[in-house]
C-alpha cells in the first residue's frame, strides 16, 4: 500500500472506529434502561427519596441513590422537593448542595441551638435563602438573643413561613415582658411552643390551623387564651399541655362556652380544676374529638366532668366503637359520628369512668397485656351493661381463664351480642365448657343468639378439637389458625 492509499483510509478508519466505540459504550446503557428498576415511574422514585428524608434531615442515604443510574439520579436531582430538608446536622457540602437544588421550593429548615457557635458556616449558607423557609424548627435555645442573632427581622425576612416549633433548652425563662417576635408578617398554619411564652404577636395571628401549646409556668389569663381560641375561626387542631403559675389565672369570666370550629381537641394539665375549667369553657362541635391526658390529676373522671352540662358533652358521646388497652391504660371512645377519649397512667383506668349509656356502641374491643395478677373485674363487666346495642365483643389478653369467665357471666349483657372474637387468648378446656353453655343459653333465645365465635390463635394454643365440636353444635365458629386471614369486619 503506497503513502498516498494510506493517508486517505487512516483516517476513514480512525472514524469508523469511534462510531463502533460509541455503539458499544451506547449498550450498556441500553441494556441498562431496560432493566426494571429503570423503568419505575418517577413518582415511585420521588417516593423512594422522600423515604430517606425524615425529622427535618436529609439522609447520606439519599446521596447513593442518585447512582443507581442516569434516569434515577435525573428524576431525583431534577426534582426540587427532595432537597428542601435542611438542617445544621448535616455537613456543609450537603447543605450547600441542597439549597442549590432545592431552587425556589418551600424550605424545611432544623437548627438544634445546643451547639449553636458551631453553625456560623450553617446561617451563612442559609441567609442567602432563607425568604424560602416554609417550616422552621429551633432546639434547645438558651434565650430571645439566640433567634435574633441567628435569623435577624425574624418574622419580616420569612413571609412564607408556615410552620414554626421553638422547643426551649435547660436554662432561665424566657423575659415574657418583652416580644422578641414583634408584628408578624407570615401567615402561619402550624405553631408549636414548648416551654416558650404565647407572646401577644402570636395571639394576633388567625391563619392558624394547629396550635400545640406546653408551658408549665402559663402566665397568660385563662380568657386571653379562651378568646383567641375563639376568634381564630381556621383553628381545626389544639393541644394544651399547660399549668396556670397562679389559680386566679385560672378563673375564667366567661358566661358560657366559647364556640369554635375545632376538630380535636387534647388537654393534658397537672390539676384536676385546671382540666375541668378549660373543658367546661370550650364548647366543640359534633364530630368533633376530646382527649384527656391524665398527668397526676389522681382525680376521677367524674370529678372532672363535674359542672359540664349533659348538652355540652352530647355532640361528642356517639361513638360506634370503644377500644379499652391496659397495657396504655387508656379508655378511648370514638366513631365517625364524633368521639371521647381518656387516656389514664394509674393503676386503674377504671376509676371515674363516666356512667353514661352509650346506645351508639356497636362494637367492644378489650385487651389486656399484662395480666400477671388477678385483675379487678366488677368494673370491666359492669361497664359492658352501658352498650344496650353492642353486636361485637372482642378480647385479646393473656391466658387468664377467669378474666374471660367473668365476662360471660355478666348478666346485663348486650341482647344483640351477635359476634365473640378471642385473639391468643389461650383458651382452656373450663372456658370452652362455659362458653358453650353461653352459646346453648342464647341459641335458645332468638332474639339474643350469637351468629358467630371467631378464635385467632398463632401461638400454637389452639382448643381441642372435641371442645370446638361441642361449641359447635350452637354457633359457627371461624376458625383463625397461622396463615388463615380473620374476617374483614374485625381486621
């Protein structure tokens, strides 16, 4: 081959070798966008992220899974919302890569101030966006001071903040004469404060839609809190975990009930009167949902309840179910119609309950994790005399065969008691002879026969098999072993 031949296909050549390289680099990539884990909608992907995205922090975790491939790190780069958790915990490079990826999205922003001379580099990168916040979060600050230094003309340089928490750290109070917040300018949905005072530039705010409210040294008059609980007409959620610092704040003058459109409604104070008083002042509408958080009250619920007229409380009492669990120690009442909730840290949550006849009651749901002595029955079988409608009695406890003796004996039991389900209960040979003669007892009685017995056991404590036979001569039985589903109705 002469020079001139050869300088002409060289290059023809070279050529032709780049294009074969590029289809072979090309493959991969093809093969690789065939796989299945590339061919997930970017929705599933966004939600993968988000998974890795939790408490105001973006995990290292969420780093890897942008190499997974070309679309995946495309889908997750290219979508801002997952880079809008922010917080001082995490190193500078991530924190600078979040902000720039995070464009104009609303910014969910964490600042734990217990080492806060440490995140200068942190409010340096942040100042810069912080127009952006949409959720702010600040730990354990010593004083107003720490605020003002760390985020200047607060309220003004957040106009789309919508939630704010401010959990107060070990240290003096907080000066309550003095507004470190001044006029505010954002339009706040979700304000949290512990420990903080509800200084009057809170009061004035009415785009509220959750207010969690604790401070054990509450300074503020019981009808300043009552009447801005009454003029914020968005107010759908409130949990109030205070303790007046004086009785007479504690003394409203109101002549009756404040009206409001809350939708749930939790108090958890120390004292019984301090309870009573903010319930007896706060009028809910129906559906709407009552919580009670004994924390050392030592007061029936009865006490509690004292002075609240019959018409106050009957927008709330019609569930259509009841959940009684010990191992909480918690009674609680609730239905789509509206719902009554008493959660209690005694040793008997009995004590108090009220005595009203719940005819909405379709269905009892009783269980008991700790059963380690004889428990006090009286008030247990008592209670179940107060569900004249009750269809469905289930019971989830330990092996305490007296316990669930009890409850059959109960004379006053519901007649349309139509459903029983004992989830490992452990059920013995004595109380399958009882519960037998139950069934035989109500089988002989239309109007009250039992359509069902559902026994769930996955613990290996299954009855015998002639005990089941005998049972089932007067009632169906849905027998529920290891791998066998349990009925819709009781899931």
């Amino acid at each position: 081959m002469d020079l001139l031949t050869l300088n002409f296909w060289t290059p023809q050549i070279e050529n032709l070798e780049t294009r074969v390289r590029g289809v072979l680099n090309l493959i991969p990539s093809l093969w690789n966008a065939l796989r299945p884990v590339n061919r997930l909608l970017p929705e599933i992907i966004s939600s993968i992220a988000r998974y890795y995205v939790q408490d105001g922090r973006i995990s290292y975790q969420i780093i890897p899974l942008t190499h997974v491939s070309r679309y995946w790190r495309n889908v997750i780069i290219s979508t801002p919302d997952h880079w809008t958790s922010i917080s001082a915990e995490n190193s500078g490079k991530l924190v600078g890569l979040s902000l720039e990826r995070s464009l104009t999205a609303p910014l969910d922003i964490r600042l734990n101030m217990h080492r806060f001379r440490e995140y200068n580099w942190f409010l340096d990168l942040l100042r810069p966006k912080i127009q952006n916040a949409g959720s702010l979060t600040v730990l354990c600050p010593q004083g107003v001071e720490d605020i003002a230094t760390a985020f200047p003309d607060f309220t003004r340089s957040m106009p789309n903040l919508r939630s704010l928490k401010i959990v107060k750290g070990v240290g003096p109070d907080w000066d309550r004469s003095v507004d470190p917040f001044g006029p505010s300018a954002c339009s706040l949905r979700c304000l949290t404060l512990v420990q903080i005072p509800l200084y009057p530039s809170f009061l004035t705010l009415r785009t509220l839609t959750t207010l969690n409210l604790g401070d054990a040294q509450f300074h503020l008059h019981l009808d300043t809190l009552l009447d801005f609980l009454e003029k914020n007409h968005s107010l759908q959620s409130v949990a109030l975990k205070v303790s007046f610092v004086e009785p007479s704040l504690c003394s409203s003058q109101h002549q009756s009930p404040i009206r409001n459109l809350l939708q749930h409604l939790t108090i958890s104070c120390i004292r019984a009167i301090e309870v009573q008083t903010l319930i007896s002042n706060i009028a809910l509408q129906r559906g709407a949902h009552l919580e009670l958080i004994d924390r050392g009250w030592n007061a029936g619920l009865n006490e509690i309840l004292t002075g609240i007229s019959t018409a106050h409380l009957s927008n709330l009492l019609s569930p259509t179910s009841v959940e009684y669990e010990t191992y909480l120690r918690r009674i609680r009442l609730s239905g789509p119609d509206g719902g009554f909730s008493f959660r209690s840290f005694t040793k008997d949550p009995f004590v108090g309950f009220p005595l009203l006849t719940l005819a909405n009651v379709r269905e009892f749901r009783l269980i008991n994790h700790e059963l380690s002595e004889t428990p006090r029955l009286s008030p247990i079988t008592h209670y179940l005399s107060f569900f004249p409608s009750l269809k469905t009695l289930a019971v989830e406890c330990e092996t305490n065969t007296p316990y669930l003796s009890t409850l059959l004996s109960n004379p006053p039991s519901s007649p349309s008691l139509t459903t029983l389900a004992f989830f490992n209960c452990g059920l013995s040979e004595s109380f399958m002879e009882e519960l037998t003669r139950f069934a035989s007892d109500r089988k002989n009685t239309t109007s009250s026969r039992l359509h069902r017995v559902v026994i769930v056991d996955s613990g290996g404590k299954f009855p015998s098999a002639a005990s089941i036979d005998a049972l089932e001569k007067h009632v169906p039985i849905v027998d529920v072993r290891r791998g066998k589903k349990l009925p819709t109705d009781l899931t």
